[in-house]
C-alpha cells in the first residue's frame, strides 16, 4: 500500500490503481496472430495472382501459336500448284538435288507433277526415311511443291550454285535448273522463280539433341513441335516452326465435275492416284495445340479433327491446356476459273 499526502493528510492508496505502461502479453498475442492471418491472406493472394498470370500467359502463348501455325499452312496451301503460268506437268529438267531415304528421293522432291500430296498419320511415319527420326504417330504429314511467289526476269545473279530455279515461259513451257546465273535471253514472257518444296509433320520434341527425339530433350519435357522439310540449295532440310503442336489432321476436297468446287472430301489414304491429287481444290486441317507447362486441371476431352478423327490426349499429358484450330483452305492455283 502507498501513503499519498492530501490536503494534510495522509490517505492510503491502493497500488492497483497506479498508471500502466506498455501492452501486455496478451494484447501482443493478439496483435500477433492478427498479423499472421493478414500476412497469410496476402501471401495466398499474390500466389493466386502469379498462377493466374501464369495461366493467362500459357493461353496466350497457346492463342499465338495457333494463329501462327495456322498462318503458315494457309500460306503454303495457297501457293501450292502455283508455276508461274503454265501447269506442273508441261516444267522439265531434272537438276542435281540431294534426297532422303528411298521415298524423298531426287524425283519426287522435283515431281512437279503432285503440287499438293498428303500422307495419313500412322503407328509409323508414312514417308520412310523423310521424318523417321522424328514424326509424331498418328499425325497426318503432307507436302506441296511450287514455284515461289517473287520472280526474277532475265539473268539471275548473286545466288548460289545449288539453287534450284523454275524457268517459265508463259502460256509455253518451263523447265528447273541449278545454278547462280540461268544462261537464257532477256525477253518479255520469261521469268525465274525459286523452286519450293515443302513437307509438314509433328515431330515428339522442338530440339533433338541426338538422331532422333528422346525423353530427355527440351530439358525433360518434350515438346510436340511442327516441322517443315524444305529445299534448300539442292537438299531437303528441317525447320523447327511452331512448339506446342500436338496433332495435325488434314482431309482434302476433291473437284470430280472441273467445276473448281470440291464435290466430296476425304483422308490421304482414300486419294490414290496422280489424277486425283489433281482434282485437289481445297484442303481442311485441324491443329492441336497445347500449353507449355502442366497444370492443376486433367485434360480427359475428346477432340474431334477435321476427317471426323477423334483425339484423346495420352494420360501422362493429360495436365496441358489445350486449343483446337481448323481452317478451310482454297487451293488458289486451281480453284479460280
């Protein structure tokens, strides 16, 4: 007890009533975890916001490749057949170019004849020795061949001694050579273009760190990647395009009435014969492709591809996000009237 003084006199005062400073243990306690529960909801929040951005950005990858791949295609279908005025059949000449395999040999990289030719997805890849290092089973595969879009009147300069031209004549004739310099007059109606082939397929991985895909290329997490063998100089060369393409399905119009309208269409395999890759006028293809990274949600849908094929992703790639695309394409070069 504490004596305090007032007026004169002494009065007790209890010590209960003396002034406190500070908190106590239990207000810091409580302080505390009101802390840690706000500190926790912010945590929670920015983990959320960084998987959603994550997620927004695999989509918009997904959206991006899809619209470049499809561009690609849609590209190289218009320009299929294409001869700078005069029809594949009438070009000769048969420069020096390498193959591969017994299929992609030098004849049929130069077959002028088939300006758009397809193949059927399968266990095994449809064109021995083209892609057989690196196709992904049961894509469909296909190539075009055509003269290129930008032409060179007269003498060809600066070049190299490899490359392959198509030399027409309009309305007459053309023929292919090699060279840097193609050794004909300068007159009106005579035109040199680069000669292009193109083959498309899926390969199981982007980059190949042997001969051939393995589980362990693209850091452990192969990614499924469109490819395109092409012509360059005199041997056939692959090009790595778009990443994250899953499966590629195509089925093709045929014109049966030279109507330049497509009367049916159906897969490769149903398309046996030269003169009717020549009734070709348009082509239907669908594209999968999927995300980069795995995510929380399983992928059990089935898609259904141009050709009526139905695609069900494998269950160990059942955690990607996926994208379908498909497109109609006119084979421009037979298609017009």
């Amino acid at each position: 007890m504490i004596i305090a003084k007032q007026h004169g006199v002494l009065l007790p005062q209890p010590v209960g009533m003396q002034k406190q400073a500070g908190l106590s243990l239990v207000e810091v306690m409580v302080a505390m975890g009101i802390g840690l529960v706000l500190m926790t909801g912010f945590i929670q929040f920015f983990i959320a916001n960084k998987q959603s951005h994550e997620v927004l950005g695999g989509l918009n990858g997904m959206q991006e490749n899809g619209r470049y791949a499809v561009r690609v295609i849609t590209d190289s279908l218009h320009a299929a057949d294409h001869w700078g005025g005069v029809a594949g059949g009438d070009v000769t000449g048969a420069p020096a170019v390498t193959g591969i395999g017994a299929i992609c040999n030098a004849a049929w990289i130069l077959n002028t004849s088939v300006g758009i030719q397809g193949f059927d997805g399968a266990d095994d890849t449809p064109l021995a020795g083209c892609t057989a290092t690196g196709y992904q089973i049961d894509t469909d595969v296909f190539v075009v061949r055509h003269a290129g879009g930008t032409y060179f009147p007269g003498l060809i300069a600066n070049g190299s001694d490899t490359d392959i031209w198509v030399n027409t004549n309009v309305g007459m004739g053309a023929s292919l050579s090699a060279g840097n310099a193609v050794n004909v007059v300068n007159v009106n109606g005579l035109y040199h273009y680069p000669y292009n082939i193109s083959v498309y397929y899926i390969r199981p991985c982007s980059v190949m760190a042997a001969a051939a895909c393995a589980a362990s290329d693209d850091g452990g997490n192969p990614i499924p990647t469109l490819v395109r063998l092409s012509l360059q100089e005199n041997q056939l060369v692959a090009q790595t395009l778009v990443s994250g393409v899953e499966q590629m399905q195509i089925e093709y119009g045929v014109d049966t009435d030279a109507d330049t309208n497509a009367n049916f269409y159906a897969s490769a395999g149903a398309i046996t014969t030269t003169a009717q890759w020549a009734q070709v006028v348009s082509a239907r293809f669908s594209l999968v492709i999927r995300s980069d990274q795995r995510g929380k949600l399983i992928d059990t849908n089935n898609y259904t591809l141009a050709g009526g094929f139905v695609y069900t992703p494998a269950a160990n790639a059942q955690r990607f996000a996926r994208k379908v695309f498909t497109r109609l394409v006119q084979i421009r070069n037979r298609s017009r009237s």
